[in-house]
C-alpha cells in the first residue's frame, strides 16, 4: 500500500473518530513519511499538542476537526533526523516515548546527549512521555519491577525535563493485566 493510499483510506475508515491516532516506531522512508504528513495538512487536520489532546480527553472541545496525535516510541535516530525536520517544517508537534535508561547511562557523555535531546524537543513544542525505563517485556516482570519502570521513567524524564512527565506508554503487546495494574501509574494527572 502506497503511503498516500494508506494515510487516505486511514483518514477514510476512522472518519468518525474524534482524534485520529498515529502512533510510529522506526521511520525507514523519509519520502513516506513527508506524504503522509502531508496528506493530513491537505485533508485540514489540526495536528494536537500532548497538552491539548490530555485536554480533550477530560472534557475540553477539540481545538478544530478532524484532529490527530503524532507519537514516536523511543526516539530512535531516524525518527530525530527525518521526521522530526518534517515534523517542525510543518509546525506539527508530537510525543516522543523514549526509554529513560540513556539518561542514566555509565558514559556521562551519552547521558548527557539525551539530556540535551529531550530538553531540545520539549523547547522546540514537542512532548515526552514515559516508555519503562529499560524496555523490558511487562508482562513477565513482577508487580515491584513494573512499578520501578514505570515510575523510575517517570522521575528520571521529570528531573532530566525539570518539568512535570504525565503520560506513559507501554511496550507493545503488554496484556490487560498489566494495563490495569498500571493505571494508577498512567492516570498522573
Ligand atoms: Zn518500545
């Protein structure tokens, strides 16, 4: 399926939805991804702000229809290098889920690359949000170590960002279970 195609009959099935959720992992083609990008400029989607969607999801009205969120799990250096150019040509901003074990890292150079990286999104109008702290698979973790993941994301991204984390996305796959075990952690707010 070409990306245009793709992004078309995506727009075209979830047409009743309110916020049209796009979530991305590896970019491996920077002429794909500025299509669809594009293809959601055309068709007059507002592209919302973390803030902004938090927002509507406890009650406040979309800002303009149709709208969409962009996310980025783990910040991988494609996604920096050529999405986050189309991104900011657009003055689209996303969410960026990285895992927070970089920050902690033993080479205080690579530590404070992160560092330096996620303070650079957050300025350019971009969000962070929690993705564990070393992407482990939940679900075979005991209930203490989930909990240690989450919230020691939580408050490595806080004191990296000096400002306030409240989202978090899990790795993918996770069951029910865990989800429910974790939604005191992911409700923040
Ligand atoms: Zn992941």
């Amino acid at each position: 399926m070409g990306a245009l195609r793709g992004i078309t009959e995506l727009t075209a099935s979830f047409r009743g939805a309110d916020v049209l959720v796009l979530c991305y992992h590896q970019i491996r083609s920077r002429e794909r991804f500025v299509d669809q990008m594009a293809a959601l400029s055309e068709r007059g989607y507002s592209v919302l702000s973390l803030p902004q969607f938090t927002e509507w999801l406890n009650g406040a009205s979309l800002p303009s229809r149709p709208a969409a969120l962009l996310t980025f799990d783990h910040c991988y250096d494609e996604q920096l290098e050529t999405a986050l150019p189309v991104l900011d040509s657009l003055k689209f901003p996303a969410t960026f889920f990285p895992a927070s074990s970089d920050l902690a890292c033993e080479l205080p150079d690579v530590a404070a690359h992160w560092r330096k990286t996620l303070l650079e999104l957050t300025k350019a109008g971009h969000a962070i949000g929690c993705h564990t702290h070393s992407h482990p698979d939940l679900t075979r973790l005991p209930t203490e170590e989930v909990r240690l993941e989450v919230l020691g994301s939580k408050l490595a991204l806080e004191d990296a960002l000096g400002q306030r984390v409240s989202t978090f996305c899990p790795r993918s796959r996770v069951r029910r279970g865990v989800h429910r075990g974790s939604r005191r952690g992911e409700v923040w707010g």
